[in-house]
DNA sequence: GTCTATAATAGGATAGAC
DNA sequence: GTCTATCCTATTATAGAC
C-alpha cells in the first residue's frame, strides 16, 4: 500500500485552517485541495461522507482539544486562578492572539449552523460547564458561576468576531490578559 | 409602468433576513426569490450588481439604521444612562431578544469577510464610537471609554453568536439588562 | 492512496418578451 | 417590473485506472 503524501492529522489540520478561515460554505473542495495537496477525488479517501463528514471530524477534533486543553487543565488541583490562567494560555494559542477564527462561531453562523447545531450545543456547553465548575471551587455560588462562564465564553467568541471584522486583535488580548486578573474574584 | 408587487423597502428587509440567517454564501438566490416571491432574474432589478450588490444595500441599511437607533440616541442630551438603555433597547428589538443574528457578525466570518472589510469595520467602528463618546461624557477617560465600548460590542456579538450555536438566548437578555445597569459607573 | 475523467447538480447572471 | 428561457461556471460527488 502507498503511503500517503501527508499524514492524516496534517490533512486534518489544513481542512481545519481553511474551515476557520471561510466557514462550510466557503470551504470548497478547489480550496482544500490547494491547501492540502490533494486531488479533489482523493480527499474522498479521507472523508467518505464529504464536507459533512470533514466537518464532522474537525468537530471531533475541536471536542478533543476542548477535553484536553480545556476541560482537563480546569480539573486540576492547583488553585482556581493557576488552572483558568492555564486554559486562557491554550485558548490565546489556538486562536493566534485572535488572528484565527474559531469554528465553533464560523459554524454557528449560516446555513451550516443546522447540520450541526447538536454539536455545537455540546461542545459549548461543555466548555461553558468546565469553566463554571472551575468559578464553583472558587467560591462563587452555582448561578453566578454559570453565569459568568457563559458571559465568558461569549466574550472570547465576540472579541474574534470583533477581531475578523475591523482587523484589530487588541480587545481579543485585552480580555485575555483581563480574564486571568478578574475571572476568579479576590 | 407595473406596480411593484411589493414595496422596494420590503424586498430589502426580505433579503435581510435571509442574509442575517444564511450568511453571505449560503443566502442563495433561490432562497431569496422565495423569500422575496420575486423571481431570480427579478432581483437584478432591485440589485443589478446581484448579490454583492445586495450585499452593500443591507450594509447601507445597518449602517443607517445604526445612525437613527445608536448614534443619534447616544448623542442626545439625556444623561448618559439613559440615552445607552435607549441604545440597548433599540438592539434589543434588533436582534429579537437573541433569535436574530446580527448582520455584521455573519459578514465578518467566512469568505465575505474579505469582500466587505472596509465597511464592516466603519460600522464597527461608528458603533464603537458613539459609545465611547458617550461613556466619556459619563466620566470615564479617553482609553477606558474606548475600551469598555469595544468590549461592550464584543460581548453583544458573542451573546449572538452563543445564541445561535447554543440555541439559548438566556445569556443575551441578561446582558442587556446589566448592560443599562453596569456600564456607566455611579 | 492518488489520480484523471466525468457526471450531475446548483449557483449566479443575462437576454429578451410582455 | 416581472417573467421564461438560457448560459456559463463552480461545486459536489463518483467511477475506475494505476
């Protein structure tokens, strides 16, 4: 059996970047056969389903990240402001000081939104809970840690709307560097 | 000359809405004949530069809309408070309570974020602005004013975003109602 | 595992009648 | 101002050779 010209995470990682940069309907397969290498034929190899399926695995793959970046990170035993300090960090290298989109916006916005809407419910909500059991363990009350969790992660994904659309990064790490100060209180 | 079988401002909120659910590729002209119950060759009559056209119309429209329901308010001679709950309540109507996407949020994501960079960001920028302008007028410093209306901006558009994804508009209500109470200092 | 070739469809846009 | 008919292109997807 040939091998292949690219290893399948790599091929993964280059139909992630051009998902990111132009959404599902912008993410046609001329683009990811440039940014891949591949044929258009031969990216059937690796995604029978097509670009449902591509979307799919980059969901997979965005779960994945979440659990070990995010959800793991926060579960920690050093205290509240160590592990939140931790995530922030992984979430400020994924998303490129906020010059990469994230999926999960570039997802929930359009037609795509309906194909996956389960999904993206549940990879938001688990982010959104892990960091709310987080706020929990430093003393806020289970509301108020709910709530500021969802208004954070809101605020994460509004600042990279805000950076794709004026061209300007500096609210999105701003808040970072605000959130590592001010998410747990004194 | 033929009637109209509708108003042309109607076909205009028409193709709105569909931009605002579909974002800029998935607003097909299909989807739009139907919506509009013209026929596709009709919709060169009112865009002749087709969807790119309609494009810029509904970004002439947001942009106005924005001078009546935001700049003008916030350049009132109320006291501050009250003039940023009229802004909010007028985006609260805008965006149906979390139910509608925001028409520059979609824009900005995706492959018509290149297309529309420039007016995307006046926009942004007009929004971000007036609310400065007027938090300054509130008493805050040039840099904190400027930067509590960005992020004020950006958690809107986040609010929206999580709305759509999480199909939970809960988190959007409240932050408009901290929003008129938290954002001018006492 | 990758390719060329090709289908089948959908999308954007135009011409010209009424 | 709206339509039918049509064109051209891009897009997704498949078949089958290597």
């Amino acid at each position: 059996m040939p091998a292949p010209l690219i290893p399948k995470q790599e091929v993964v990682d280059r139909v992630m970047t051009v998902f990111r940069q132009h959404g599902f309907e912008g993410a046609t397969l001329s683009r990811i056969a440039a940014a891949t290498g591949l044929g258009k034929a031969s990216l059937y190899h690796y995604f029978p389903g097509g670009k449902e399926d591509m979307a799919n695995v980059l969901l997979d793959a965005t779960a994945a990240w979440m659990e070990l970046h995010v959800t793991k990170p926060l579960s920690g035993t050093a205290p509240p402001r160590e592990r939140i300090a931790g995530m922030l960090k992984e979430l400020d290298a994924l998303y490129d000081g906020g010059d990469a989109a994230c999926l999960l916006g570039t997802l929930a916005v359009g037609t795509s939104r309906s194909l996956f809407k389960k999904r993206l419910q549940a990879i938001f909500d688990e982010w959104i809970g892990a960091l709310a059991r987080t706020l929990m363990e430093a003393g806020l009350d289970r509301r108020s840690a709910r709530e500021r969790a969802e208004d954070t992660v809101a605020r994460i994904e509004g600042a990279l709307i805000l950076a794709q659309g004026r061209g300007d990064t500096a609210p999105f790490r701003r808040l970072i560097r605000q959130l590592a100060d001010e998410l747990v209180p004194d």
